[in-house]
C-alpha cells in the first residue's frame, strides 16, 4: 500500500517535471536536502540545500528531458522510510528524433514525507553524450 501510494506521488510529481513545473517535487525535499549525481558530465554534483537542488532541476525541466517512474519501493516507518525509484528519462529533439535514453535509479531517505536525501544512478556515458549534443545545440 505504502510503495501503491508513492508511485502514484512520484508519477505525478514526474508529470508536471515533464511539463516544466518543478514545484511538487520541490514540496518534497527537506530545505536542507543532500543531492548526488555521480559522473563527470555538467549533471554531475554533489549539493546540500533545497536552493541549490531548486538550479538543478530547474535545468532539468528547462532542457526538456522526460522522466518516468517504473516502479517506486517505499518501506519504512514515517520517520525513517527508504525510497527506490526506477525508470527511464529522455530526451526528444525538436525534429522528433530520440537523442537521449537512459534508466535511472534513484535512491533516497524520507523522514516525516521530507525527502532529507537522495543520490541517483544512471549510464554516466550516456549523461556525458547528452552534454554534447546539447552543446551542439548550443543549449549547455
């Protein structure tokens, strides 16, 4: 019931990431929430701070990438739950053409529905080859 219910959240909190509106995934992080994206891609980082995270995902959302949750574990008691997230994220070029696909996970800590932190792993190579395809574009 617990995981039923998370997915539901998340996946709608994915939508509207989806549709540029960072806003409800934001409601979710703790103000001094600990981040970490592995790599050596300009995704890459390691930040503490809602404020911080805030410039992350808003160049998430700005860039267009989608992002959708497969399957969401949460398990826990309210003040020390664990949560896993995996799924796909992509990203279209205007023309319709596929130029990033990758799965994600995400991994984080949750205490009283505050996500307090989370790190998420994904194929670094394919990060690294969105950074030059967006630089082609001129977008990075």
């Amino acid at each position: 019931m617990l995981s039923w219910f998370a997915k539901r959240m998340i996946a709608h909190n994915m939508a509207k990431a989806r549709e540029g509106d960072i806003e409800p995934t934001l409601k979710m992080d703790a103000e001094d929430v600990k981040f970490r994206f592995p790599g050596d891609s300009s995704w890459a980082t390691e930040l503490e701070g809602k404020e911080k995270l805030e410039t992350w995902l808003r160049r998430f959302a700005d860039v267009g990438l989608q992002i959708y949750p497969d399957e969401v574990v949460l398990q826990g008691f309210p003040w020390k739950q664990t949560i896993c997230i995996r799924g796909t994220d992509f990203l279209d070029a205007p023309s319709g053409e596929r130029v990033y696909e990758n799965r994600y996970v995400i991994w984080g800590r949750i205490s009283w529905g505050q996500l307090r932190e989370y790190e998420v792993y994904e194929d670094t190579q394919k990060s690294k080859a969105l950074d030059d395809y967006l630089a082609s574009t001129g977008m990075l």
